[in-house]
C-alpha cells in the first residue's frame, strides 16, 4: 500500500481512489474518513493542521475502527484520585460497512 499512496508504484491495475464520506474538525485535528465498497477497505485519515491551514501530520488508519475523545487537563490545583473521564467526540461511522470485523483503536486530543 506504502508504494501505491507515495507514487512509486507504476502498475495502473493497483490504482486506489481516496473518496471521502464525511469530513470532521476539532480545533486542530481534521478528520476524513471513506470506504471502496469493491475492496472492501475502510479507511481514516487525522490530519493535524497549523493555524494557516498547513497540514503538518497525517495519521492513517485502513480497516479500524477509531474513536476520538477530548482528554483535557484539569485546571484545579488540588490533587486527588479520581476516575479518567474522556467523553467520546467522534466515532467512524463506515467501519460497519467493511463486513468483517476491525480492531478499535481510541485517538486522544
């Protein structure tokens, strides 16, 4: 796959099209997720972007499933044991699509 999405693959027949479905943000983070039903492959991209809208990371994930949540710090200066609380922000929605079963993978912001 590494050949196919930097170019240097020449063989036409393995050709792949990047169509997004949904596309996502949260302050810094782009979230782009497609499928190729024909192929049956799912897949994520989480970009991470500048304040001029310069891409300065790419995350990607073929047939997982990801889950993003907030994980914020906590402003109180007292120290205590608490449980870690990370609210869900976004989840893929095509990964059930794919027909067959994924790992889960859980993406911190």
């Amino acid at each position: 796959m590494m050949r196919l999405l930097t170019g240097t693959d020449n063989d036409d027949s393995d050709s792949f099209d990047f169509v997004p479905h949904s596309v996502d943000a949260f302050g810094s983070t782009v979230l782009v997720e497609g499928c190729d039903q024909d192929r049956e492959i799912f897949w994520i991209h989480a970009w991470t972007v500048n304040s001029h809208g310069i891409i300065t990371q790419v995350r990607e994930y073929f047939n997982t499933s990801l889950t993003v949540t907030r994980f914020g710090v906590n402003s109180s200066k007292s120290v205590s044991i608490t449980s870690l609380h990370c609210p869900s922000v976004w989840e893929s929605t095509l990964s059930n699509r794919v027909g067959k079963s994924i790992p889960g993978l859980v993406l911190a912001i």
